[in-house]
C-alpha cells in the first residue's frame, strides 16, 4: 500500500495526552501533513519520557499561545485551510477560549473536528486503543465530508471506546499486544508502512507554517514571536535589542549567546559580503537567532542610519578596531550621542571568521555575562556604559575540536537554512527550567531583514529605501 495515501490531508494536531498523539502519529504516517501545535512551554504528555517519541514522528510542530486573542486569531486562519482538527482538551475550554466547534465550523464548514476523551485508567495499550479508534474516526467522518460537503464534530470517548471493547462475547482482556501497538507494529497490522520521522522540536516548523502556508510577512512573524507575542513563550531577553557590529569570532560569539537567550540582535553587515565555504559554515554556527541587514558605513548615510538604529537599541556589540570606531564615527562617544543609556560591548579583535578559538569563545562568553550584568546595572539606575573585553594574543589556542569535550549532554538542534541546508548545531548550554531556549531563526541571509529593520524600525518608505538600493547604501536583499 502507498506510504503517501493521505497525501494532500492537512490535519490540526492540538493533542496534549498519549490518545489524541497516537492519532495524529498514524494519520502522518499515511502521508497525512500534520502540524503538531503546543503552546509555549507546555508539558505535552505525548514527549515524555522520550524527547523522540513515535506519537509525534512524522509532524511538523508549531508554537502557539492560543489562550492569547492573538494566538486565536492565528489559529482559526490555519483552520481555513485544514481537513481536519484533533484535539483532547476538558470539555468547553476550546469554546470558552473562542475555539468550540461552532466557530471552528464558522471559519472551515467543511472541517472534521475530532475530540478525544482519554480513559486515563487503562494503561499504554487502553490509550493506544482510543488513539486508533480516534484514528479511524477521523477517516470516516473526512469520508463524510467528501459526501455532504460539510464538516461535523466527531466525539470519542476512551470510557467508551474500551467498553465496546470489553463487551464483546467471549473476549479475552488479558491477552494484549506487546509492545502495546506500537507504531512499527502496525505495518504487519494495517499493510501501511508508516513514514519514518523523528518528533519535531517545539516551533520547529514556525516559520514554514506561518510565512508558507498563512502567508505571513518576516514582519508579522518577527511581532508575534516577540515580547508578549503568541509564537513564544518569554525568553530571558526578549525585550533587549542588539546591534551586532564586526566579524570577529569573538563578538560574533557573544551577540548568539545574547540572541539565544532571546535578544532581537541585529546584526549589520557590509554591502558586498562573500564567504568561502568554511567560513559559510561557521557563520551559520555564529549568526544563529539573528536578524541581517546590509549598509555601508563607509557611506555617510550609512552612519546615520546606523546611529539611528543605536538609538533604538538596547546594546551595541561590536569588534570594530580604534582605527575603524574613529574613521566610521562610531566612537562610544558618538553612539552616546544617539542614545545616552546605550550599552557598548567591544569585543575581541578585528579577524575575519575564517578560524574561531577556545579563547574567542571564552571571551564572547564573558563578553555576554558582563552585557547582562550591565543590563542589571541598567535597570536599577538607568544608565549605559561601556564595555571592553578584548582576547590576548598570548591566551589563544588551537582550533575547537570535537575530541576536547563529551558531547554526551549536548542538545543537538537540526537547524534548516534557506538554502536548503540542514546543519546540527549545540543548543544554548544553559537550560533553564522556566523560559527553555532554542535556536529560532538560521543565520540570516546577505539584507535579508533589511525591509523590517530600514522600513519598520526606521519609517524609511519604500521609495527611499529603493534610493538608498541604488546608491549601494543599504544593498539588495539576497534571494
């Protein structure tokens, strides 16, 4: 049987507990595309104790708050153009939060909305069982569908499916499988071999979802998954912006720790930019969670511009040397013009990201302790400073290698870039039980946020930014 049988289906999957997850994971496994949506930092039943569990193999998986009016709104859009909606929350909360099957049918007449009750007393294989009769549910009431061309609410309820079950003649309970219907298992069950996946990370898939399927702009992205947004639950920094200036590694370093903690970081290139493909690759290692913009600050438009980013950001991480702050004119002196109580972390050295050191990364580290300590500072008195920690020559060591640490306990994250490109890259060393960082964004293009940053940040129209293409002030967004 084709593994791709559902191809075009696109289900809902709101699941929190084992049933409701067990579904989705099957209906995925016959082609079905299913996005997995879990509010920021919730406990989803379905990943524990295993972070890879077979119940969500196959998903896309989405970050959505959808208690926020926001998030609300988010999610009836995604419904518009779904098949079908599973979901095992108490009875009522979706309808309290503006989500019950009325307004759900309101937004789609022709959705499926599948509700699951868990039986919670059977064990692995009771709530397995309640997942393939949610499963077969599902298909039946798409079925319905295609036939009267309307959708309806589909209730199924664990107590019941197990007693159905259970009063059949001469049934034998005891006599169960082992393991309990796990989803391998079903290939000699059902004749379907299920697609092979791992479970995504939470908001893995955000930006495929929101910008490709809702047609979202950077922009409105960038905003949801902002302070307060609903993509997200807060970070640490949520509220800090950054301007990231130079390419030395040790900066470079310093401004991801910060953007992985949840800084907006900006990071400010120049117009004309190419990497070989070792530098690629540690660029995409140290831009991680960063926006890109191009300008020239060689150009005196440039520098405005520049200043005028200053003075609407929290910190100014940059490896420029004495030589390029005074040429530029962009002296601590200068971006304290723009903004009093601006942060400036001068960081490492001038090279180039060709190579990257134990010493570049100690001293991006404490480059990035003494930008929050100065951050703290900033809070009780309301007053910026400068910062400048800088790497001797003589502490420098060779290359980081693999072989210098376990990698045991580190979180690999699979990140996927634009071009295709899916690099493992170590999460944040930092777990916080609270507010749990991820990467969010791929290392940025060559201006590829220059529209939000120039125009949304700046107010520039969109003829002056077209000016300011032409003059090579601010460069092209790279396709």
């Amino acid at each position: 049987m084709n593994e791709d049988l559902l191809a075009g289906i696109l289900i809902i999957d709101l699941s929190q507990g084992v049933a409701a997850a067990y579904c989705g994971r099957l209906l995925a496994g016959c082609g079905a595309d299913v996005i997995k949506v879990e509010r920021p930092g919730s406990d989803d039943a379905s990943r524990a104790p295993d972070p890879n569990s077979h119940l969500d193999a196959g998903k896309k998986g989405i970050t959505l708050d959808y208690t926020q009016p926001s998030g609300v709104s988010l999610l009836r859009r995604l419904v518009e153009g779904a098949d079908a909606l599973i979901e095992d929350h108490p009875p009522d909360y979706l309808g309290s939060l503006g989500l019950g099957y009325r307004e759900l049918n309101t937004a789609n007449p022709r959705l499926i909305v599948v509700s699951v009750t868990p039986d919670g007393s059977g064990g692995p294989f009771a709530e397995r069982l309640v997942g393939l009769n949610a499963f077969a549910a599902t298909l039946v009431g798409l079925l319905s569908a295609a036939g009267i061309e309307r959708g309806q609410h589909v209730e199924v309820a664990g107590s019941e499916c197990l007693a159905a079950a259970a009063s059949l003649p001469g049934i034998d309970l005891g006599r169960t499988p082992s393991p309990p219907l796990d989803p391998s298992e079903l290939r000699d069950m059902m004749g379907v071999p299920l697609k092979a996946g791992r479970a995504p990370r939470p908001g893995e898939h955000n930006d495929e979802v929101y910008r490709g399927v809702l047609g979202l702009t950077q922009e409105e992205l960038l905003y949801a998954a902002g302070s307060g947004g609903c993509l997200m639950r807060r970070l640490p920094l949520t509220a800090v912006r950054v301007l990231s200036l130079g390419a030395a590694p040790a900066g470079a370093y310093c401004a991801r720790l910060l953007g992985d903690a949840g800084a907006e970081v900006i990071r400010v290139e120049p117009v004309a930019r190419r990497d070989g493909p070792d530098e690629r690759r540690l660029y995409l290692h140290l831009n991680r969670n960063k926006l890109g913009c191009t300008l020239d600050l060689s150009h005196p438009r440039g520098r405005d511009l520049l200043l005028r980013l200053a003075a609407r950001s929290n910190v100014v991480v940059e490896s420029l040397t004495a030589g390029e702050r005074e040429r530029l004119g962009l002296t601590y002196e200068a971006l304290r013009a723009a903004r009093p109580d601006i942060i400036v972390a001068s960081v490492g050295g001038p090279e180039e990201e060709t190579n990257i050191s134990v010493a570049d990364v100690a001293t991006g580290t404490a480059a990035a302790g003494a930008v929050c300590a100065a951050l703290l500072h900033h809070r009780h008195t309301g007053s910026g400073l400068r910062i400048e920690i800088i790497a001797p020559a003589t502490a420098r060591t060779p290359a980081l290698s693999p072989d210098l640490h376990s990698k045991d306990r580190l979180l690999l994250e699979p990140v996927s870039h634009p071009d295709g490109q899916i690099e493992e890259m170590a999460g944040l060393p930092w777990r916080f039980s609270e507010t749990p960082a991820h990467v969010r964004l791929p290392a940025p293009r060559p201006g590829e946020h220059n529209r939000y940053v120039f125009g949304d940040l700046l107010g520039l129209s969109s003829p002056e930014m077209a000016e300011l293409e032409r003059e090579g002030v601010i460069g092209r967004r790279e396709p």
